[in-house]
C-alpha cells in the first residue's frame, strides 16, 4: 500500500471550514426531499446525502451520523450484537426537569442514552464498538455513558477483542455534576487494563469531540483518527475566547490542527473509514498470531542458552562483510552517503515492505517530518518500521528539516516502538540523518532528554530490533535510533560521534579539515564492521540511485527475513540479555 493510500486529505477543496446542517436547530439529514445545506446554501437532495456517507455534495461539509447509520457503516451487514440496551439513567443532583428532558429525548430519537455500544465483525474481524450518538445531549458523558464504556471494555478485555470508539460528544454531562467527571477516571482505568492485556483500541474522533471526553477515552487510542475538520478540543473556541480574550487562529482545534501538533495519527475521509480500520485490525489480528506461535512464549530463566549464538553472545549470521569498492577514502563515503540522488528512508519502506500505514505525532507537541513511522508488513510478517526522513528535492527537504530530527521526532519514534513492543512486533529502524537538530526550540523542548529516552527504553525494548544505517548516522541523533540487536551498514554509509567537519572544528580549530578527519575518525562500514560496532554491510552498486535500488533491497530483504526468524525465536529474557551484551562489550 503506498504511503498516501489510507490517510488523505479531505476530498473536497472548496477550502471551507467547520461541518453542516440542513438546518440551524438540526445537524441530521431532513426526512424531506429536498433541503437547502445552511452552510454553503447550496440545495441538496437527501437521499444523493444518504448514499454518499453523509456528506454535502456541494461543499463537501460532513453532516453528523447517528449512531446506528455509523455502524452500519462500518460494521459487516446484520453483524451488530448490541450490549447494555436498557441501562437506565439516574438524576444524582436531582436536578430540576433533567429526568423530563432524557424521557422526551428518548422518545424523540428512539434512543436510551448517548452511545451504543456492543459487538460486530469488520470485514470478518470481530470487534467491540462504541458509538456516541450527538442527538442525546450533546452525547455528552454521564454516568449510564460511562458505565456503558466500561462494561464493554471490560467485556473485550475478557474475550480479548479489540475496542473502537467513536467519539462525538459536547464533554461531560453538567446535569449530573461531580458523577460525570468521575466518568473520565472509570473509563480511562478500564481502557488500561484492556492496554496492559496487549489489546488494540482504535479510537475515531467526529465532530465535536471536546471536554471530558476527549480528557479521557478520546485521547487514549493506541491509534487516533478522526474525520476531516471535526472540531477536537479540551474547552471549545468560544469558551476560549471568552475566558481569555484571545482571538484563535483559523482552523484553530480542528482535525488538521491537531494532526500538524502530533496528537492523532491521521486524518480519514468518512468512506475510507471501514477499510483503513479493516487494515489496522488485520495487521494487529496476524501480529498476535505469529506472536503466539513464537518461542517468545517460553520460560526464560537466569542464565539461559541461546540457541544459534556464536561464543561473543550474537547470532551466528556468517560472514557479515559484503564490499563492492575496498580502494574508497573515508572522505569518498562521506560524500556519497550525502549525495541528493541516493535512496532515502520512504523509498526503502516503499521497496521492502508491503500495506505500509504512517502513524502520525508524538502525542506531545508536533508531528515531525524527519522521522516517518507506522505498521507495515514484511513478507507478510506484521512489522513496526521507522526511518529518518530526508526528502528527495529542495522543498521536501526543507519540509524535512534535512534528516534531522527534533525532540518530537524522536518521541513519535519511541511511541511507535513502545506500541510495537505492546503488540510484539519486531521493530525496524531506517538511519539516516546528519544529526539531531540543534536549533533553539529543539533544546526548548528537550533534545538531549528524547534522545536519551529512546536509548534507555529501546536497551530493554522486549521484541526485535534492528536498525540499518543507510546514508550519515551522525551522532546520538543515529544512536537514538540504533539501540538494536543488530546495526547492518550499507557500504557507503557512515556511522560517527560527530560530521567530519564538527570533528575537525573541535579538535583542530579547522573545520575545512574535514577530509583529513575522515580518515581518523574510523566512520565507514568495513572500518566499524572489523571494530565490531556493526553487524552485516552491504555492497551498493558502484552509482546508487532509486534506479538501481532494487539490487540493494533484493540481498536486504533475505537477510531481514533471517534476521526477523532467528531472533523471532529468542524469549524477552534472552532478547533483552542480548542486546545489553552487545553494548557492554563495547
């Protein structure tokens, strides 16, 4: 699958902000035939809106979808097996004319509360979902809403099934008070017993999705996506601006905006919902399989025998060292590790991997586009990959910021191998990057915090690692991303404390001595292979190109598989014991 493939930008581009209705009072579709959209005017006909995902044909504006229309929507037909139908809603504050207000609604929607919640397959796959439904009060949080949540997480943890919520609420229920909030900590704690059984939860933000809710189970998916320009936020724009006085910017907590500051994972349009979750769902159902049926299963005790590992405590792989140009100067590679034409990381996730889907953000701060992660798979083995990003012309990589991270990109990293290593796939590290960026914000924001985070979590990560250098691994911004099993080097890449030329400019005052300090520094592949820095390199055809990379990634792909089976073989205990070996030896 190629990289743009699942998530796209919105398919309409008349540039309009916010969602539609046909009328003011009512976001639903009339039951008439013929409406006027009150947001672009335009006059539309229901039944075109209907069967077109509910979705203006005029301005391309989202209208909000019940709840049973969602799942019938993504659910396989006559699957949907619903739970808690009758739980029925309590008025703790007493609160004057509330119990009025949730029978009319009842009858008036035909609903019992703000979700529905239950069981259904997705292209074959069976799933717990729960869908919040707007008409209800806003689907704002109560206690029957909580409690609703909880028992279903609760039940899929029992039946170890994933979990998807579709999120569409106005925050927490004001009607029910101090009752309400405590909703946010019951459905958060039984998402995270569900997490700490090693079980997927998906969560889909529509239009609105703010307040408690999205301080609680909105915001806590292993993956995060949400429909085009929904409004997603803490406190809305216009409690904002009243509180503050701050005018905000266009487009200010809209899905774009929090897909560009790292807190989804991607942007998908209403009728590639069901197969981009059918997708998610396949990769982590296929993941677990294999992952039961690996020896990772098996007791470990202190001490262990490593099966296949030679006397230095590393898998026996033969002999690593594959050279096309032995005659090279260190400062040749240098220069051919940072041509423009030579292949980058998105090439080699397009080349050896197959149904790839890019993971936005870090959940922090910022959706960094020097580092480009997500699930993929290899051969058809479930895997996480990452790489350092540098683009392929100018703009893309100054879009890129030249391969070189900020903290950001080293977190969404992290949080993608974290997420591997929950789901126990191995994980694959793409290295190529002059070093981690330098600039002021990215010392605000903690460099040399994220860099030593992703080397002390990725020393004990608990599934495979393996990183291949394919360009510069400048610095602890490779290393960050080099805490692996195994480091394989391609032939003309180079691997170093420092660039030649900061080399040069520390120890010699003279940094247009670079070339001699190439020499010194022992930064290419064979020098670091008979070091014992590095596992395996391979030979690049005497001018790489994207033309030619095919006769890289052909050899790579075969020793990726037998990376992947000999270490797939080995328990957490012995991957963990292994690869702090490998780094106490040094």
């Amino acid at each position: 699958m190629k990289l743009d493939n699942v998530f796209k930008k919105t398919r309409h581009s008349s540039g309009r902000k916010g969602y539609i209705s046909l009328n003011s009072a009512k976001p639903e579709v009339p039951e008439g035939l013929l409406r006027k959209c009150n947001k672009c005017g335009g006059a539309i006909i229901s039944e075109d809106v209907k069967s077109d995902y509910y979705i203006c044909p005029k301005c391309g504006g989202y209208f909000r979808v019940h709840a049973y229309r969602r799942i019938e929507m993504v659910a396989d037909a006559d699957t949907f097996e619903e739970w808690d139908a009758d739980l029925t809603t309590p008025n703790p504050l007493e609160y004057k004319g509330y119990e009025e207000k949730l029978s009319a609604l009842q009858e008036k929607t035909g609903l019992r509360e703000a979700i529905v919640t239950g069981k259904a397959r997705i292209d074959g796959t069976e799933v717990v979902l729960g869908v919040c439904d707007g008409r209800f009060l806003m689907a704002s949080m109560g206690e029957v809403v909580g409690e609703k949540i909880a028992r279903a997480v609760e039940r899929a943890t029992q039946e170890r099934l994933p979990v998807i919520l579709f999120a569409c609420s106005g925050g927490a229920r004001m009607q029910e008070g101090i009752v309400s909030l405590m909703q946010m900590a019951k459905t958060s704690a039984a998402l995270k017993l569900h997490s700490d059984a090693g079980l997927l939860y998906i969560s889909v933000l529509t239009d609105p999705t703010t307040g408690g809710v999205t301080a609680s189970f909105a915001m806590l998916g292993d993956v995060i996506l949400a429909e085009p320009k929904a409004l997603i936020g803490f406190a809305g724009p216009r409690v904002i601006e009243q509180t503050i006085g701050q005018k905000l910017p266009k487009g200010f907590q809209r899905s774009e905006f929090l897909l560009e500051h790292g807190f989804i994972d991607g942007i998908v349009e209403r009728s590639a919902l069901k197969e981009t979750l059918s997708h998610i769902l396949l990769v982590h159902e296929s993941g677990r399989t294999h992952a039961g049926e690996a020896a990772g299963d098996k007791a470990a005790g202190s001490g262990a025998e490593y099966g296949g590992m030679t006397k230095e405590g590393a898998p026996d792989a033969g002999n690593g060292l594959s050279v096309n140009n032995r005659l090279a100067k260190a400062w040749d590679r240098v220069l051919l590790s940072r041509m423009n034409d030579r292949p980058v990381g998105s090439d080699y996730i397009r080349e050896l991997f197959t149904d790839f889907i890019e993971f936005h953000g870090d959940r922090y701060f910022a959706d960094d586009k020097a580092v480009i992660g997500g699930i993929a798979r290899f051969r058809g083995r479930p895997v996480t990959v990452i790489a350092q990003a540098k683009g392929t012309n100018t703009k893309e990589n100054i879009e890129r910021n030249f391969g070189m991270p900020s903290p950001d990109g080293y977190r969404k990293a992290l949080r993608l191998m974290k997420q591997a290593e929950k789901f126990r796939r191995p994980v694959i590290c793409l290295v190529d990057t002059p070093g981690a960026f330098c600039g002021l914000e990215a010392e605000e924001r903690g460099q040399g915090e994220a860099i030593a985070r992703n080397i002390y979590e990725m020393s004990g990560l608990k599934v495979p690692v393996l990183s291949i250098i394919i360009g510069e691994g400048g610095s602890g911004g490779a290393l960050a991303m080099a805490t692996a099993d195994e480091v394989w080097m391609l032939e003309n890449s180079i691997y170093s404390i420092l660039s030649p030329e900061g080399f040069a400019s520390i120890l010699w005052k003279d940094s247009s001595k670079a070339k001699e300090a190439a020499e010194v520094m022992r930064l290419t592949a064979e020098d670091l292979y008979r070091m014992g820095m590095v596992e395996q390199v391979l030979a690049e055809p005497s001018t790489y190109t994207i033309e030619n990379l095919k006769e890289v990634t052909g050899k790579l792909a075969s020793k990726i598989e037998d990376f992947l089976n000999r270490y797939g073989e080995m328990s957490e205990a012995e991957l963990t014991k292994h690869r702090y070996d490998r780094f106490r030896s040094m």
